[in-house]
C-alpha cells in the first residue's frame, strides 16, 4: 500500500518540472534563456506607485493578519474597477481575495467538485485547471478551442458533451475560459461568449471566466468580461494583480462571484469559509494592490506602456516563428505566450515532452510541452524577454529543428 | 443534491466565527474588545530590522514569483537557525516554505490522508486540526493533554487508542502535537516528548510538531524541538515567521522534513510538488524573513523584550482569571493564550458557545469558544493586549459571569 495519499498524484506542474534541471545546467555555469514562466516583473519593473503603496504599509505597521476574506479596501477597488472598466455593479462582499488565482482554482474545486463530479475544460487549458480538478477527484469534460480558427471555442460537440454527462447522470458543475487565454495568447469572440454564457444557463453549470489578463490585450482586439454579459446566470470571474499589475510575487488574486441566485450566494459563503481556513493573505500587499487599482491614471500609463512593449515582442517572436519550416503559430492578441504547433513529421523526436528536454539540455532554453496544457505537438514560449533574447532563443530553436531534422 | 461539495462543512474556523458580529458591534458605534486572533503584530510592532529588509527587497523589485518550494536564502537561514538553536543539522533541501504554518496543515493532510484514514490530535487542539484533517476526508483519534496535569500529554490510553485503530485496519498515519501549546501555553516536558517520540517511533505514525511559538516560553519553562529528540524518527517540523518574528500578515511559513528514510524522503518531495501548484509564496516577505532569521544580534534582543512583555501581561490575566469564583486557568509557560475553565454550574448559560456570543454582545468582549478547540467549557482569550485593556476585558467577563450567575 501506498504511504502517500493518492491525490499526490495530480500534484503536478508541468510549467515548473524542468526547474531541476534548468537549475542544475546553471550550477554548471551555462546560461538558460527561461521561458516558461509567464512573470512580467522579470522584465518590466512592478510600477513604482504600487512598490510605494506596498512600503507605505509596512511603514504603517500594516503586518498582522488581516480580514481572512480581504482587506476592505481591495475588494472597493475591485468592485471601483470593474465597474470602471466593465460599467458593472457589484457589491465589494462579492469579492474574496485569494492568495494568487492559484488558490482560486482550489477554493473553485475544492467548494464545487465531490468525487466523480465533472466539469468542462477546453484544451489547451492552463496547466493547473486538469489537475486541480483531479485533485478533488473530479473528472474533466475535455473540449477543444480550434486552432484553426484562431483558438477560439469549438462550440460543435460541447452541447453533445454535455449531454453525455447528463446521461452519465454526471452533470458538469461548471465550465471554465481563460480570456485572454494561456497559452494560446487568443481573446475570445463576443459571439462564443454568449454562447457559452447560454450554454452555461441551459445546462445549468457555473460559468467560470479566468481574466487574469484582461488588460493585456492588442493587436486590435476586444476583450469582453464575463460579468458584462452573465447578467442573471450564475458565474465567477478569477482575477488577480499578478500579470496587469506586474506583480505576480505578491499572491494576491481575487475571485468574484456577482450573482444573487441561490447557488451563487452558497458559493460565495463558501469562498469566505474557504478563505478563513488559511486565516489570511500577505496584509501589506493588499494594500498595494489597492492603491494599484485605485491610483487610474498611474496605472492606465504603466499598463499602456507594459502592453505596448509586449505586442511588440510577441509579434516579433510570431514572425520568427512563422518563418520557420518547423513550427508555426496562430498570431496571439492577448497575454504573452505563444503556443506554436511544431511539425513533428519532420523532425526525429518521439514528442513535445523529448523536444522541450533536450532543448534545455542542448541548447539552454527552457519552454513548456504542450502535453502539459493538454495539446501536445506544441511548446509555449514565454514572449516577456527583450527582442535580442527573443531572436537568440528562437534561432536555437530553429538550429535545434535542423540539427533533429529527418 | 447538494450542490456544494460535502467538504465544505469542514471549512470552519471556530477563531472567526464571530467576526461578522463583531464588525457590526463595531459599525454601531461601540467598541469590541478582540482578543480572539492570536496576531502579535496588532501590539507589538514588527521589528525594524524586518520592516527594512522587507523594503529594500521591494526597492531592489524582488516582485516576481520565486521558486516555488521557497527562496534559498530563506531555506539555508532555516537550516542555520535549527542549527542554532537546536543544534541539528538538516540541508536546505529539507525546508519547504508554505504561505503560513495553515498551507502547511493543509499540506500535511493532503500528502498523507486518504479518505478514511486516521491520526491522532491532541485536545484541545489548535483551532484547524480537526477540520483540516476532515476536509480531506481523515478521522482523527482524539486524545487528551490532560488539565490536571498542566495540560500535558495524557500518556495513558494513547496506545490503547492507537492499538484500538490498528484492529479496525486503519492505522493513524500521523501524530501531531503543538509545542508551547495553543490554546493552553503548556510547554511540554521532555520526558513526555520522548514517550511521544517513542510511539511514534513503534507504531510507524510520521511525527508532527507544530512550534511556531518556540521561542515564546517564560516562567522558567524549558522548550525542546521535536528535532532535537527524533533523530531517526520520520517527523515533520510546522514553523515560521508569525508569532516569533511578530509578523503574521507576511503569510510565511515553512514545513521541515529532516530524516532521510524512504517516507521522509516521499513526503519531502511531494511538500515541493504541493507548492508547486500554487506557483509562489510571496516573495519579498520571504527575502523580510530571511534577514530576520539571520539577523541573530537584532532579533535576540526583539523576542527577549516582546517575550518579557507577553510573559508580564499572560501571568497578570491569569492572576485576574484565577481571583474569578466562575472559571480557573492553568498558568501558561509559553504562547500567549490562556484557556480557563468556566465553572458552567455557576451559571445559567448553556454552554461556552452561548457564553462567547453573549459575552461579545453584552460586554463587547471577543474571546473563543473551548468547543472550538475541541474542549467544552473553556474558552480560549489571547493575552496580548496591555495590561490596562486585560483587566478592563476581564472585569467585564466577570461582571458578565456575575449577571447571569445561578
């Protein structure tokens, strides 16, 4: 018999499985170009008015615990900002302030899935959506965003899915988007939106809508919020200061659940019990994140000006890509990953997971295995590194292709 | 059906329970008088030293994730302060840091528990214990830290329980004690801690020792680490930066594994994995904390004069508590709280829950019910507040005992 339980199993982070051995070529002395992590503050500083909020908190003797659910303040500007952005009202006790949208998706899962329940997840997802559901002992209706039509939803077969889930007497309790999506960098269409929010209503399943990057948008695209067209269906929109803010090492998400119906206001008590297990999250932090949200006009700049630089690296890094005979890739609008479909055919690798090792190994440039966002035959490149670096790593890449080329 | 998940009914905190009473006391215009969060930060302000170090990594933009498992300055001043203190030896490898000594409980019962299985805890017990275990489907043995005996481990029948789990084929998988205790503040004997060593050692139970207040011992008291005496012995150290450090709004925590046997090596490996799923502790706190382990000069003289003050107000409230005809307390040695035993036949109150309700309704006092430590007929008040403001608190739960004696 085992020692361990058996949920270690879904402890898995396909993001961060080669940080042994990236870690271990540079004890060696060899360089890694990391690309695997999506962390804005390793290239653009955290903006200087949000650093003099978080110090002005701690000036403040503002490190006891605070509120376990979040401290007023946060879920204010929360609620300010979303009806800033979006023109949606919502009340700040809708907010529930987690450590990190990570610690969303297990008060998500850990509040909504007993064992055997399902829920919908389009592939490619975000590495941790499979395993943190498996984790509660869930099981995933696996759909599909089509990347031939620029990853957006495949709308044909999910209402059939979903049947069938109903005919194993096993409804999906809910269905989650990414919007702007890692890892494809895709924002949604309008049009799939509220189809899946009629989708969502119909089959009676909570809507979850991971906007982590709503800010993060170019390329001329629109990005809609759930919350602007889920009026009336119960929903969660998970967000956080990490990627808009650039501040992911403050672990401060935020989940938001609007609604007034019944299962919307169970989920929200439970979001506050959840959160009060873990008695509280990083106190002077969330004052920052506050001011971050709070302080428009210093943030409408730092953001302008982070997103610009970034359209213009992910469509450099696009480009390069598309020249290759190896891979190619939907041209991203959103966040700042690039999802290329490598062409296995020609190349003499067993796999993505074999691509992304010995490209670490041989080259010093560490990406992610799309068998890790459930889409394998691809890699996630990390576009946040400066030009020069971006064109140094893809031509390692494009030598690494020719070198293992049949 | 239910819609939430069945394990939502072990998402409770007995600590906070009474938290939205409170606040709408508060909103009404009257002043409560807390002492239901064992937050030192609240009346001592963190030491500078910290504060600047938590700074200057925010100005030197420490903002992005970390690695997962913790930074390694943060591990090796771990390793350096168990070799200080405690004279052991363990490799940075063995520290996992959590987001708190709560990450770390949660972590502790998913590593280990499948559903049914068991482990012995100790009442009273810390708040999350229980719950924490039951969340993942574990079933605690309820042992006892016996009040006549200075709420020392009551040896007698502990192996009569664990023998009595072994029969119904499911073996306790781990022990946990607290060490100083909370909500007692016992400081356990050595003798005792060496039978639990002992059992631990001969029935195979991974020993856990939570000691995040092991240097707040006075009154003559001797505090030994669980590390020091189990040598051999799988055991998992809980700590961080919370009490000690008098920080806990930093959220910093961390989980040692020490030995090298093939279970300590299993669950120090799926520590890593379970932090990896969660990207990130907060980063700059850990870089804050990482100083003040290592700033030994600068912190002796912070916890010796925050331990003094504690040790003056914690032996004064005792005093006040024990003149009572309505409850007595053992004297605490360690911690900061103190658990008096109500007399209930004195009064005409049902039990310790109608007693802390009332009591923050009529007196405006906020203390914590015994039940909520598994304890009936207690109640647990934090004595950090000034001496001014622990007299006035317990004047009042006086003249409430009084009102509504028999």
């Amino acid at each position: 018999m085992a020692f361990l339980s058996s949920r270690g199993r879904y402890a898995i982070n396909a993001l961060e499985e080669d940080d042994v051995l990236a870690d271990k070529i540079i004890r060696s002395g060899r360089q890694v170009i990391k690309m695997n992590r999506g962390d804005p503050p390793a290239y653009f500083k955290t903006p200087e008015y949000i650093i003099d909020a978080y110090i002005e908190a701690l000036k403040e003797n503002r490190t006891g615990y605070s509120d376990a659910t979040g401290i007023h303040e946060l879920k204010e500007a929360v609620s300010a900002r979303y009806k800033r952005l979006y023109g949606i009202n919502f009340n700040p006790g809708k907010v529930t302030i987690t450590q990190g949208v990570s610690e969303a998706l297990l008060f998500l899962n850990s509040m909504l899935i007993n064992s055997g329940d399902e829920a919908v997840i389009f592939r490619p997802y975000y590495t941790q959506y499979l395993p943190d559901l498996e984790f509660y002992g869930g099981k995933a209706i696996l759909e599909r965003y089509s990347e031939k039509d620029n990853w957006n939803v495949d709308l044909d077969g999910l209402e059939k899915s979903i049947k069938k889930s109903i005919k194993r007497k096993r409804k999906a309790k809910y269905l989650i988007i990414t919007n702007p999506n890692n890892p494809t960098g895709t924002v949604l269409d309008l049009k799939v939106l509220k189809e899946i929010v009629e989708l969502s209503k119909n089959y009676g399943m909570i809507l979850v809508s991971d906007e982590i990057y709503d800010e993060i948008v170019y390329n001329g695209a629109a990005f809609t919020s759930i919350s602007k067209i889920a009026k009336g269906v119960p929903h969660m929109i998970l967000n956080g200061s990490s990627k808009v803010l650039d501040s992911t090492g403050f672990r401060i998400g935020y989940m938001i659940i609007p609604e007034e119906d019944k299962r919307s206001l169970e989920m929200n008590a439970e979001a506050k019990n959840l959160s009060r297990v873990r008695l509280s999250s990083n106190t002077p932090a969330q004052y920052a994140v506050a001011a971050g949200l709070r302080n428009v006009v210093a943030h409408q700049q730092a953001v302008r000006s982070m997103v610009n630089e970034i359209a213009g690296r992910v469509n450099f890094a696009s480009r390069l890509i598309n020249e290759s005979k190896y891979m190619n890739t939907v041209k991203p609008s959103g966040a700042f990953y690039i999802f290329p479909k490598l062409d296995m055919k020609m190349l003499k690798i067993k796999d993505d997971k074999e691509f992304v090792d010995r490209l670490l190994e041989e080259e010093c440039v560490q990406v992610t295995r799309g068998s890790g966002f459930g889409d394998p035959g691809h890699i996630r490149i990390v576009s946040l590194p400066p030009k020069e670096i971006l064109e140094t790593a893809i031509g390692r890449i494009e030598a690494f292709c020719k070198r293992h080329s049949r």
